[in-house]
C-alpha cells in the first residue's frame, strides 16, 4: 500500500469512529438503467489534448513525424492534414490518419504511439473539496483520486462513492465502491483503480441525489447520450 493511501485511510477513521449514518440511506442500485454490467478489464486509453503521439507511415517513412495533440483536440500532419485525435483509441486514430492521408498517399498503413501522456485525467465531482479534473500519473485508486481533489466534504456518502467508465463496448458501465470498509480496514483490496477517462462522483448524505446528479451532470453536462461517445475536457468540473 503507497504512503497516500496509509494516510487518507488514516484520515477517514475520525468520520467513522464519529458515527458516519450513511450506512441507513437507500442504496444506489447495483445494475442502473441504462449502464453496461461492470467489468475489471482495463479500458482502452484515448488521446487527450497535451499528449505527445507518434506517428509511422510503413511504406513511406519519411512521412514519419511526432505531433502534439492541440488544445481543441486536433493534431496536424504533412500527410493527413488536421485530424482529430481527442477521444480516439489508438486503432481509430490509425484508420482516420490514413484515411486522410489518402489525399497524399497510396494505400498508407499507419500506426500510432503514445510517446509521452500530458497527464491523464480523472473527473472527479460531489461532495469533495475540489470538484474538477484530476490530473493521474502512474496507479491510483478511487480513495487516492478523492484525495487528490482535496478530499471529502463533512456530509459525504463514503459508502457508496461512483465509479464510471467505459465499457469494453464503448458504452458506460456504474459500479459503487466503500471506502468506509477500506478505512477501516486499511485492506488495499478495498480500493479500485481508477484509469483516464473515469468519472468519480462522491453523493452527499442526501436520498435521490444520485440519480439527479446522473441525470444533471452526466445526461446533460456531458454528451453521455448512453453511447459514452465524450471526450472529457481536463479543464471541466461537475458540481
């Protein structure tokens, strides 16, 4: 277990030894509409704008080049022009480049590579100190994540924090995770690992709030639409 996760466990045993009442409240439901069924397999990492990509033409390597991802998410290449980059797994980035590149090229054969991550992000919202963006570098877990956003409100529902994610068939998948029993147990197994792209959201000790924030910040806030087809802005925050 690293020194941080010691500590923030460390830190939450106050709230339960203060009697934390959020055990009584309704639980989330394990199986929401509209979510795939939760599956531990890593997702598939999509380029984020500051990440540094290169890219290899097999037959015509002088076109190979390194390229940052822009601000607004587009890449520039000699070949391909401006293309999106943002939001793509590497297999979809190589089919839109060589696609382009098709204006340039014959029958081009592309592929990608993440040369160096700007800092891969998690959303992280609710009843934290700072609700945004987190910026991830290396393992981390969701009490880890909660930390790094300044931690958690007086009122939060630490028994049932979300954890969203992509599914391997690209839609969204909702499971919950308890750091009550992680504090009080320090066990690391307790924990779960975040990955870039997921959003953790920490409820407040209020009943509906989870479905309202579902609704609110993820159905509307983000172009969710069930297909999980967004591609998170570093710099957004859900409240």
């Amino acid at each position: 277990m690293t020194p941080l996760r010691l500590t923030a466990a460390a830190l939450l045993l106050p709230l339960l030894l203060g009697g934390c009442t959020t055990q009584s409240l309704a639980p989330v439901p394990s199986n929401p509409s509209g979510f795939a069924p939760w599956s531990d397999a890593a997702p598939t990492y999509r380029f984020a704008a500051g990440d540094k990509l290169r890219v290899q033409f097999l037959l015509t390597p002088e076109m190979n080049e390194t390229a940052l991802v822009a601000p607004d998410g587009q890449m520039g290449l000699r070949a391909a022009g401006q293309v999106r980059a943002a939001g793509l797994s590497a297999a979809e980035l190589e089919r839109s480049v060589a696609q382009a590149s098709l204006r340039v090229l014959r029958e081009p054969i592309v592929t990608v590579s993440l040369e160096e991550a700007s800092g891969s992000s998690v959303l992280v919202g609710g009843a934290v100190q700072k609700p945004g963006a987190v910026q991830i570098a290396g393992p981390r877990g969701v009490l880890e994540t909660v930390i790094m956003a300044g931690g958690l409100a007086e009122d939060a529902r630490m028994n049932e924090v979300i954890l969203i994610r992509r599914s391997p068939g690209n839609r969204p998948m909702l499971r919950t995770v308890d750091l009550n029993s992680f504090a009080a147990t320090a066990d690391p197994a307790q924990d779960v690992p975040v990955f870039p792209g997921d959003i953790v959201f920490v409820p407040r000790s209020r009943l509906g709030e989870v479905d309202l924030w579902i609704d609110q910040a993820v159905n509307r806030l983000i172009p969710f639409n069930r297909s999980f087809s967004y591609a998170i802005n570093r710099g957004s925050a859900v409240y």
